[in-house]
C-alpha cells in the first residue's frame, strides 16, 4: 500500500468564531413557531437587558449599527452643524454625519491608543460646532473624561459609536452611563452578533421619543406622524438569537481580556511590535487585537509582513487600510489629513482575536510571530 509523502496541511487559526449553537438556533425558531416576525417581545426584552448591562436607562433597537448611529444624529443634530469626528475610525461613524446635512470635521487619534485625540478636537471647534461623535475603536473606550469635559467647557452633545465595544466600562462604569447616546452594532462578526441588527442607548426619557419616533415614520400615536421618520425597526427573530447569544457574552468577554493579556505579554518579547494602548480607566472588550508596527525595525512593509504570517497559519486583518480622510466619499469635505492617523494606516494589522482562541492557537500565533519578525529583521 502506498503512503503518501506530501507534508501535512499547516493548521491555519481561526481569525474570528462565529458559529451560533443550538440554543441560538432554538431561540430563532421558537420566534419563527410563534409567527410573531416583527418587532415584538424579544426585541422589548433585548432593549432592557442590553441597557441595564451597559448602565443605560433606556435602549431602543433598529435594525443595523449605521442606522443606530442616523437616529442618534437625528435627535441630537440639525443640517449645517459642524460635527467633531474621528480619521481614524469606521466610515459610518462619519457618513451618518454627512447624511445628517452636517459637516465632518476630522479629528487625528491618539498614537498610543489610537482612540480619538481629544486634545487635537479642542483644537478644531469652530463657532458652529455643536457635537462631537467618538467611536470606542477595536472595543476600548475613548477618554470619556478628557471628551465629557470638552463637551461641558464647550457647550456640545456627545454620541458614542460603540459599534465595536459591548460592555467595555470606564471608570467600573457602562458605557451607557456617558454622552447622550451611545450606539451599537449587532452585525455578524461583532462580539454581540445578530447578523444584522443595532441598538440606541440614552439617559433622557424625550430623546427616547424622539429616537422611537425617528425609528418608526414619525410615529407617536397609531397612524399618528407628527415628524418624517423611517422603517429601522429590528425584528424578533435576530432580538431572539441576540438573546441567547447575550446570555454567554459576559464570559466570552472575560476570555477576551484574557487573550489580550496574552497577546500583550507575547508582543513584549519581540522588538518591534508595540500592542494596542489601553486607556487609563477603562477595561476594553477587545473587539480586534490592533498590532503597531515600528517600520523602522523591519525590512518590509506591514503588508509583507502580513503575508508572511499567513504562510506560517496567521491569518490578519487591516482596520483600516486608509484613513477617512483619505476615502473618495469624503473628498469634498476633507480639508487635511491628520499625520497620526496617516502614519497608522501604514503600519497597524489586527491579529485573530475571538473567545475560541485555545493554546495550541497561542503556540502558533507565537512561534509565526516570532519567526516572521527575526526573518524581516532590519
């Protein structure tokens, strides 16, 4: 009998894990068994418990994390405002502003935590600045209080884009607790996955009208449309998985610090390498696990040295490749090009960062990690 000689396939490591049990399975069919398909009690229960979770008083669902962020710049903005915004964030955090009728003006992140730069965003007020939209990116808070203060010192709302950041706290305090409104993402690869799905979080029982009304064609009383809104309701079957789903979230939030602490600890054996700054205060939920490269270390670029990695069993990711600065959308209205978040998009890569990572996937991920930066060694 023959033997083959070929060598085994080298294991790759998941990136991310987004496989849904059977109870995630059963609760989405129990909703599909009751015929109740719209928006309904799960969704009711979703918005209390996601809330309470996140020190907020009230959560409203919608039906994505971009409309999440529309309805809270409808409450909160009016056409030709100036609005604080982030470089270096996700494009939605800024083309809700634009779609608003207002304008974005960029705001250069933090070298360390690459989290908004607040200093930088004083900096940047002009007299029609009315708010500021931070985006608690890779799943770290922002500085809430250097942002707080601004905003009191200046007269202007806050919006949180916490997209990225289920149940990070500041100050042992939710997320919720901070701004007037706070946004969220439940597509299929956030640490909260309903496939598709968002949720607005407020303090303010009138904004919370307004937000619901906004939510559901102006709507305030059956066929009753005091205001031009929209169809952004969520609906119970993805509330239903969110349900089931939520009930394991604070443990696999647990496993994530963990995993970053692990990371943390490898990147400080290999000269080069700088992991992601955490905030002073705040306990991140580790959305993506952000690597700086120090180019100068090196004789690649971050590219090269991804593929490398990726022919050792590593997958990565690039969040993001170009600043907002630097996308055609906004090409109108970007006036500069803040040089940290410039200088980040040619040096960041996300390594695989999800609850399911086990020590073998550990042992991988060091000893490629290892290898391709002795072997790109400048």
């Amino acid at each position: 009998m023959a033997h083959s000689t070929a060598a085994p396939a080298r294991q790759t490591v998941p990136f991310m894990s987004l496989a849904l049990t059977q109870d995630d399975i059963d609760a989405a069919v129990a909703v599909l068994h009751s015929g109740m398909l719209r928006a309904g009690s799960r969704c009711a229960e979703l918005e209390k418990r996601f809330a309470g979770m996140t020190d907020a008083k009230i959560g409203l669902t919608c039906a994505n994390g971009t409309c999440a962020l529309q309805l809270a710049y409808g409450a909160l903005l009016k056409p030709g405002d100036d609005v604080l915004v982030p470089a270096w964030s996700y494009i939605a955090t800024v083309s809700m502003v634009v779609a608003a009728g207002c304008r974005p003006i960029f705001v250069d992140a933090d070298p360390d935590t690459m989290q908004i730069d607040v200093a930088d965003a004083e900096k940047r007020i002009t007299a029609k600045t009315t708010a500021i939209a931070a985006t608690h990116l890779y799943g770290m808070p922002v500085d809430i209080d250097a942002v707080q203060s601004l905003a009191r010192r200046k007269g202007i709302r806050v919006i949180y884009d916490a997209a990225q950041a289920h149940l990070a706290t500041y100050r042992a305090k939710g997320l919720g607790a901070y701004g007037d409104a706070v946004t969220y993402s439940f597509y299929a690869t956030k640490n909260l996955a309903t496939g598709e799905g968002g949720m607005v979080t407020v303090n303010d029982e009138a904004m919370a009208r307004t937000i619901g009304a906004l939510r559901s064609h102006g709507e305030t009383d059956k066929y009753l449309h005091e205001s031009i809104g929209f169809n952004y309701r969520l609906n119970d079957i993805a509330a239903a998985i969110g349900l089931s789903r939520l009930d394991r979230l604070e443990a696999q939030t647990a496993q994530r610090r963990r995993n970053a602490d692990r990371y943390d600890a490898m990147l400080g054996e290999i000269d080069g390498l700088l992991p992601p700054g955490r905030t002073e205060g705040a306990e991140g939920v580790w959305h993506l696990y952000t690597v700086r490269m120090d180019l100068s270390k090196f004789s690649c670029t971050r590219d090269e040295f991804c593929k490398a990695l990726m022919a050792e069993g590593v997958p990565t990711a690039t969040h993001y490749p170009r600043p907002l600065t630097r996308q055609p959308a906004f090409k109108g209205v970007a006036t500069d090009h803040p040089p940290v978040a410039e200088d980040l998009a040619t040096r960041v890569f996300c390594l695989p960062m999800h609850h399911d990572l086990s020590d073998e996937h550990f042992e991988i991920i060091e000893r490629a990690l290892a290898k391709v930066a002795g072997e790109k060694r400048a």
